[in-house]
C-alpha cells in the first residue's frame, strides 16, 4: 500500500505552517486505508520490545497502565485509549504512512504512534515539545488545537502531565483521512466519538542538555578532547580566590575547540542523529549471504516482482560522502553513492532498481553487509 497526500504543497505547507501554526487538513488522503487494525495494535503492546500505554478515564479518574499486556478484557466500552509507540519498527504496512512526511529530512523524523480509542478515550489536554502530525484513521474523533498561549499545567496521574484548559483555533470532527498538524508547545486535545485509531507521525529536535550529555558520552567513548587547561604565563595577582575574565575566556575556548574540530562533530553527529529511540527488529541474515547468494536472491526477486524494504525505524543520514546507519558510520566511494542514496531516500525498492545500482563489487558488497546486518530485507511471506 502506498500513501499520498492529496492536493498538498509541501513547500507552502513549510512556509506557512512548520514550526508556526496548527492547521487541519481534512481529506488528505482519499479513501484511506488503515494499515493495521484494533486487534493488531493491542497484538503489538502484548510484546516485550514495544513500548505502550493504556490510558482511561473512569469516574473522572485517569488511570494509567505500562505494556506489556495480557490481556484486555477488563476494559469497559467506554473512555479509554491504546498508544503504541514506533509502529513503524514493528509492522511494515504501517511504516509506509511515513513516506508522505518524507519531504522533511530524515534526521528530523521520528517514529509512528498509533492510538486505538474506544468512544470518550483520550489523553486528555496537553503541549508536546515536538512537531505531530496526527492522521485520522478509522472512526470519528473531536480535535481542538490551539496556537501557543500561556497554559496551567496540572498532573491528574503521575504519569500525565496535562493542562487546565485552552483557547482552540481548531475544534472539528475528524474523519477517516484527515490530517492535523500541531506545532510544538500548541495545545491539543482529542476524544474519540466511534472507536478510532490515529497516527501520529512524530518528529525529533535535541535541545542542548541532549547534544550535550550525548556528545559528553561521545568523548569518553573516542577517548578524545583531552586537552588539559594551562597557564604558563601565571603571574601573581591580588585577589588569589578569582577566576578572571581572561581564564573564563581561555575555558570557554577549550570548551568550543571540541565543536570547532568539524570531523569528529560530524562523526559524532552523524552517529546519534542515525540512533533510532526505540528498539529495531533486527534480524540478521545466519549465516550470512556470500554475494552470490545475494545476486541469486535479486535475480529470483526481479523474476517474480517483489520488493524489498528497508527496515522500519532505520535511520539514514548522508554528511558529504559519509553514511551514518543505526549509530554506524560507512565512507562511500562515488561507486557507492547510488545505492546508498536509494537506500537512504526510499524504503522500498524493486528488485530491477537494486540490481541495476549493484553492477560493481563495491555497491553490490555494501548492499550485502546491509543485508546481513537485517537493515534492508525482502518481504519473508512473499518471498519463494
Ligand atoms: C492520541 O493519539 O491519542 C494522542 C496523540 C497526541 O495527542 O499526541
Ligand atoms: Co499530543
């Protein structure tokens, strides 16, 4: 299955909309399929790598339950909500609803959260600090979004951080294919009228403390920037129990010289930024494929038209001639480039595309370690 938003210009949807204001765009995708459903997504928060939650309101009461879960059978019919997270490592269908969002770049883009919602279920009101779009599948469910404005918070669980109350700039009833867009720090709410999945299609922006704790962690690991503070040219001073201007100057340099060295930013950046948040389902090929069996497998996969994948939630990032995979850094010759750019572009490829850019050793033998390494795989039900 493959998703398209409809009549939606992502230039002007930046300009206008990314990171400034919420807008609803209902019909974004016609006749909109679900990728999964109700039965599928509790299936996933039953398993022990999935990361999920029940939320319910009873009495006015929020509870708030962890997966792994047993079973669902003491839910009432009413006022309760299922979210899993990164759907889109788990279920390959579901991890095509990202494509359409692929105009952001890759190192922006998050994970995929579904929700299942029976009627009056909800998180109840909130701010989230990213970037959501939030797709309505089956079912009717009521969204009011509101532009950023000053809020109260209040913590009804332990486990919830809501707010009081908001001023909405979009209150409506959403239908199977509608599309929101919240901004981060806006205010939103939504309570399901029929029973209702909706994904949403999350993104990722590190604020300081991250880049700093996780570049911290960076230097241990490379065991580098340990150039010491010295002061050769001490001279006595007055008032021994001051740190001057001018050594607060010298610390700051050896403090910004570890981000001025532009490699290993790079090396470091390319590494987390590559690092996916929840577990992959990786599965590596045992024993591994020597070429010719990779060349087999392409040959009998273009006979019979099937498609490979990349895996879901594998991240990919390009800095110049360098790919960052899952945390891992390859340097590419230009004989690489375009098997890897279709690799880090696309999450799915024919047979046909993947042979045609593996005609030399060098591109065919980067496809295998990837194909070993479970990162790009043929779908296993459909395969011979
Ligand atoms: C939901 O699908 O219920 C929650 C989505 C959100 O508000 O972030
Ligand atoms: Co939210």
């Amino acid at each position: 299955m493959t998703y398209q938003l409809f009549n939606f210009s992502e230039a002007e949807f930046l300009n206008t909309y990314w990171q400034k204001k919420p807008v609803l765009i209902k019909g974004a995708f016609k006749n909109f399929i679900d990728p999964l459903d109700a039965d599928e997504l509790a299936g996933l928060a039953m398993e022990e790598e999935v990361e999920s939650r029940l939320i319910c309101k009873q009495a006015n009461k929020w509870q708030v339950e962890h997966g792994p879960f047993e079973d669902y059978s003491h839910l009432p019919e009413t006022d309760w909500t299922l979210l899993v997270q990164a759907v889109d490592h788990w279920s390959t269908e579901a991890a095509a609803l990202m494509s359409p969002f692929r105009f952001i770049p890759n190192w922006r883009i998050d994970d995929l959260m579904v929700s299942f919602s029976m009627p009056g279920g909800g998180v109840g009101a909130h701010v989230d600090q990213y970037d959501v779009f939030i797709l309505q599948g089956q079912g009717k469910r009521h969204w009011k979004v509101g532009a950023q404005q000053k809020l109260t918070e209040k913590v009804p669980h332990p486990d919830l951080l809501q707010i009081t109350g908001f001023d909405a700039c979009i209150d409506d009833i959403l239908e199977p294919g509608d599309l929101l867009y919240i901004p981060p720090g806006c205010p939103h709410e939504g309570y399901a009228i029929e029973p209702s999945l909706n994904y949403s299609i999350g993104f990722r922006a590190p604020n300081q403390q991250d880049l700093l704790s996780a570049f911290a962690d960076f230097a241990l690991q490379e065991e580098c920037f340990k150039q010491r503070y010295a002061d050769p040219n001490l001279t006595l001073r007055d008032n021994i129990s001051q740190i001057n201007t001018g050594e607060i100057a010298q610390i700051k340099e050896l403090i910004l010289s570890t981000v001025s060295d532009k490699s290993k930013l790079e090396l470091f950046l390319g590494r987390y930024l590559s690092q996916a948040k929840h577990d992959l389902n990786i599965q590596p090929i045992e024993p591994a494929y020597e070429p010719e069996d990779l060349i087999e497998l392409l040959e009998q996969a273009q006979a019979q038209a099937i498609n490979w994948f990349r895996l879901g939630g594998l991240r990919c990032i390009f800095i110049d001639t360098q790919l960052f995979i899952n945390g891992e850094s390859v340097e590419l010759n230009s004989a690489q480039m375009p098997i890897a750019q279709l690799i880090a572009t696309q999450e799915e490829y024919s047979a046909a595309e993947l042979i045609e850019l593996t005609n030399n050793p060098d591109a065919l033998n980067l496809l295998l370690a990837l194909v070993n390494e479970g990162f790009i795989f043929i779908d296993a039900d459909e395969a011979f």
